[in-house]
C-alpha cells in the first residue's frame, strides 16, 4: 500500500485512499493470525520435525500433527494414505481391474491440505527431491488426468513420509529414496 500511494495521480488519491487503508488493515491482520498460528504450533514440538518438507508449512504440519493425533496408533505409515482418504478405490469383477478416483474417507480438510501440498511439490520452481521425481514419473505414465493423478499420489506419499517423520527421530533427507537404492 506504502509503494503504491507514491505512484498514485493526485487526481485518484481521493478514491483510493479508502483501498490503500482497507489493504493495510488487512495486513496487519494477517500479521497477527500468522503470530497465533506460530504460537499455537510452539505447543506441539512435532509441528518443526514437519517443516523441511517442500510443501509443509505451518498450517499443513499443525493439522496433521492434531488430525492424527498418537501417532503411534497406526500400525504403518502406509495405514495414514486410507484413514485421510488418499487411497483409489477399486473396481473388480471377472477379468475387469479399474483403478477409480480416491475414496474420500476421512478427514476433508486434511485431505485437501494434502493435495495442496503436493502441487507446491510438484510445480517447477519448487526443489527437486525423491517425491518431484516420483510424481513426475506417475505424470509421465500418462493416461486420463496424468497430472491429477500424479499430484494424489504424492500427496499420499507425502502423508506417509510427515508419519513416518513424527515416528521415526531420522531428520528428514529429500533424497532418501536415492541414497538407500545406491
């Protein structure tokens, strides 16, 4: 708002004073709800394990860190993909074996953060790492809808990997995967 007001006709000010100001309050109100969301994940040490990963911010590890609460109540970090909803359903019958859309189950609003996660993974500019790689590989296989479901399935993967950081005091490494196969 400061910038703009400099570059503002005279003839304008007028007019868009009121906006300029509306502008600054509302930066000032994110500035105190992003001090609430910091002060609110300072009571659970879990939320910092979350943030390295490219994707996880505050908002995103904090959910997770109370949707699924204890941790050590999944048996596997795979059983994490189904209870947040992340899992295709499954259509067979004789020699039919459809992989259809994701089940849904589960908590909507985790759901959705996941997947929204997993697209900052996957956009260009973001760092390379062992889950970019596979979901450019689950794109590239191509098929209907290749970067949907490339974006699902690093979503679910990205589940598993934020559980099995919560339960494993490994520090995070993007290239994981790579360094284990070599």
């Amino acid at each position: 708002h400061e910038k703009a007001a400099q570059y503002l006709p005279s003839s304008l000010l007028p007019a868009l004073v009121p906006i300029l100001e509306e502008i600054l309050s509302l930066q000032i109100r994110i500035k105190r709800l992003d001090d609430e969301i910091k002060r609110i994940a300072a009571r659970y040490p879990q939320v910092e394990r979350l943030l390295p990963i490219c994707g996880v911010g505050r908002i995103i590890a904090l959910a997770f860190v109370l949707t699924i609460g204890n941790p050590a109540r999944f048996k596997r970090s795979r059983d994490i993909g189904p209870f947040i909803g992340l899992t295709p359903r499954i259509f067979q019958t004789g020699r039919t074996d459809l992989q259809l859309s994701i089940a849904r189950t589960g908590n909507p609003f985790m759901r959705r953060l996941a997947v929204q996660a997993a697209q900052c993974v996957l956009r260009k500019k973001s760092p390379d790492s062992d889950l970019k790689q596979y979901g450019k590989r689950i794109e590239g296989l191509g098929g209907r809808y290749p970067k949907k479901r490339a974006v699902v399935a690093v979503a679910r993967k990205l589940v598993v990997l934020m559980h099995q950081l919560l339960v494993d005091p490994t520090p995070y490494d993007p290239w994981y995967a790579l360094k284990r196969a070599g």
